[in-house]
C-alpha cells in the first residue's frame, strides 16, 4: 500500500509512516502530500516548520503545487519569517508551470505592488492566464480591471 492509498482508506498514521519513507527517497509527491498534511493538521499536529520543508523538496522535485503551497507560506509568513521576494518566485514558478492559483496571487501582488513594483498591466497578463486556467477569481479581477482601463 502506498501512502496515498492509505490516506484514502482512513488510516492517516500508516499514511503519514509511508509519505514520510516515500520523500525520504525523493518522491515528489509523497513530500507534497506529507507537507499537506502537516500545514493542514491533516492526522498530524499542524507543524508549519515540517510543512515548508516538505513542500520544499516536492517543489524541487518539480512538483509545481508544491512551489504553489510554499509560496503561501512565505507571503504569509505563517510560522516562518516573511518573504513576498520568496514567494513571488515561488508563485512565478507555479504559474509558468500552470498553477491558475499561483497567476491569481502573483496578479495580486503586481495590482498592489505587494513585495513587488506596482504594475497594473502585468497584473492583468496574470490575472487572464489564471482566468484561463479556470480561476473565477482571476476572471473576474481580470474584467474589473480591463474595465477601469477603458
């Protein structure tokens, strides 16, 4: 059984005993769901410090979900000292990989100039490519926009 499986089934601490082997051995994956888990309180005491690493090794590995959730925590600076620089990588690398959610945020910190220089036509590039990737939220920031634009 993997961990996944295990997940599935109910049974959160073979699954946490199995993602944790799984990452140890470089699964991408299994450090995403592991790094879930801990942000999440998902069958584990919440451990930011354990989510981040975690996500760290699925984003190196490729996983762009895993840039994407990492990116979270160093906007928000959760358990972790702040970073907008960090995460507007992370969000960039996420969106560039097709994470709709990651354009959303990015577009937000280009609209607000939020840890980054204010750029109101980036912010509506990025909003369209989360809109394009079904994001409601980057739709509709992308219309309001282009809107007050005219």
């Amino acid at each position: 059984m993997d961990g996944f499986a295990a997940y599935e089934k109910g049974d959160k601490s073979e699954a946490l005993k199995l993602h944790t082997k799984a990452c140890s051995q470089k699964s991408p994956t299994a450090c995403h769901n592991l790094g879930y888990m801990y942000s999440n309180a998902d069958g584990v005491k919440q451990d930011k410090s354990k989510a981040k690493e975690s996500y760290q090794k699925g984003c190196d590995g490729g996983l762009a979900k895993s840039c994407y959730n990492l990116g979270l925590i160093y906007f928000d600076g959760a358990k972790t000292k702040q970073d907008k620089q960090k995460a507007r990588t992370l969000f960039s690398q996420a969106c560039q990989s097709g994470i709709p959610e990651s354009c959303y945020n990015l577009g937000v910190m280009y609209r607000r100039g939020d840890g980054v220089r204010y750029d109101l036509s980036l912010a509506i590039e990025l909003f369209s490519k989360a809109c394009d990737g079904w994001n409601a939220k980057g739709c509709e920031a992308q219309r309001l926009l282009t809107e007050k634009q005219k």
